[in-house]
C-alpha cells in the first residue's frame, strides 16, 4: 500500500495483551513479505518475514499469518510487552521486479501499562 | 549478525551545500542496497538502488543530478544530496540485501536496514 499522510493508525493494547497489526497489499506477484519495527528515530528493523507460498509463520512471540486470497497480511504479537511499542510496517517484495520493497502506510502501537 | 550502518546519524547544513551520506555492510557483503526517505508520520519511500559496479537506479520522481548515488565496494553506498533546500530535510535510511555469505538469516533476500540520518536544511 502506499503512505498515508500524517496520520497513522494508532493499536492501543495493555501490556500482557496479544496484538494483531492487519495489512492490506496489492500486488499479487509479491514472493514475499516482510514485517519491520520502527522504534522513533531509528531505522526498520526485521521482526519476521514469509514467503508468498507459504500461509503461517511463528518466531518468537510473532506469528504472520499471509492470505493471499484477499491479499491481506497479519502480523500478532503474543504477551504484548511496553518494548513493542512502536510503529510496524508490513513490505512486500517482487523479486521480478529487482528485490524492491513497497511498505505499508505503518501501524502504532501504543503498549499501556 | 547482518548490520548495516549509517553515517552521519544526524546534519544540519546550510542551503545550497552539498551533503554526503555512507552507507555500510558490517558483517555481510551486498551488491545490492537501497536508499530511502521517511518524512514524518510516513512510511519509507524508495528513492534508488544503488548496484556494486555500476550507476544506480532511480525511482520515478526522484533527480539523480541531485542524489547522487556511489556504490564503490560490496560493503559501501554513499548518498550525496547536491545542492540542498529545505524541502530536502527528510529522515535517509539505507538497507542493504544479505546474500547469505555472512549472516545465515531467514531469507536471504531479506533487506536490513541502517539506524538512518536525519539531514536538517536551513
């Protein structure tokens, strides 16, 4: 998807709580996706990726789940901790088109104590 | 395993010079890097990739008589803002492709990314 604007959207959740950040992606020659954090000021960081054949993938505390039916990608974090607040941004790549990454428009997280 | 630094982290220069921003591969080599712009509240805009070797490619949109993009070793992109206004003054990260010869991750087609400069023009 693309930027949109000045306003983010916000996912208050307490801190214990699991998270679910949703994304929509258009493109359906994408290989795979990959989800970042970005805490402020600071640059995207790796949380998980998956490929486009695949439909479920578990790291530690993070799950993606890709339904490429809809074209939609979910990102849950279990045990919600105040570190995960941040923004976090899904990105689908085509490797047909040079490896290049096309972010979402980015989700906040907001971690309540 | 598989950072990417930047370096300045942050500049302030004046209107009309010229800004220089490096781009490394710490513990991997890469062919391949990207460079971005974030503007505040936004999500990263793909401005070019830059390729080991040869001229960089540039997205629609984006000048490259006004970035100019080096890319002289496998570990090493540099951005150089020619001439900067104002409307230059953005968030510039970079991101580099592990080609899986260093760091073993969960895809070797995955981009990581540098902590980003914040350039600031008066």
């Amino acid at each position: 998807g693309e930027s949109v604007g000045l306003h983010l959207p916000t996912l208050s959740v307490q801190e214990g709580d699991n998270s679910i950040i949703n994304c929509a992606y258009s493109n359906s020659a994408s290989d795979y996706f990959i989800w970042y954090k970005q805490e402020s000021g600071k640059g995207p960081q790796f949380i998980i990726d998956i490929r486009s054949n695949m439909d479920k993938r578990q790291g530690q505390r993070v799950t993606v789940l890709l339904n490429k039916t809809v074209k939609h990608l979910s990102l849950q974090i279990a045990a919600t901790q105040p570190g995960d607040s941040a923004v976090y941004f899904c990105a689908e790549n085509i490797e047909a088109a040079g490896n290049k990454l096309t972010f979402g428009g980015g989700t906040r997280v907001l971690v309540k104590p | 395993g598989a950072v990417v630094s930047q370096h300045p982290s942050w500049v302030i220069c004046k209107s009309g010079t010229s800004v220089k921003i490096e781009c490394r591969s710490l513990d991997f080599q890469a062919t391949t890097m990207f460079w971005y712009r974030q503007f505040p509240k936004q999500s990263l805009m793909l401005m070019a990739t830059s390729n080991e070797g040869s001229k960089a490619t540039y997205e629609q949109g984006v000048e490259k008589d006004k970035f100019l993009i080096n890319h002289a070793s496998l570990t090493l992109s540099t951005l150089t803002v020619t001439s900067a206004h104002p409307e230059d003054s953005s968030f510039y990260i970079c991101s580099a492709r592990d080609l899986g010869q260093g760091y073993s991750g969960p895809n070797t087609d995955t981009q990581y990314f540098g902590p980003g400069t914040r350039l600031t023009v008066l």
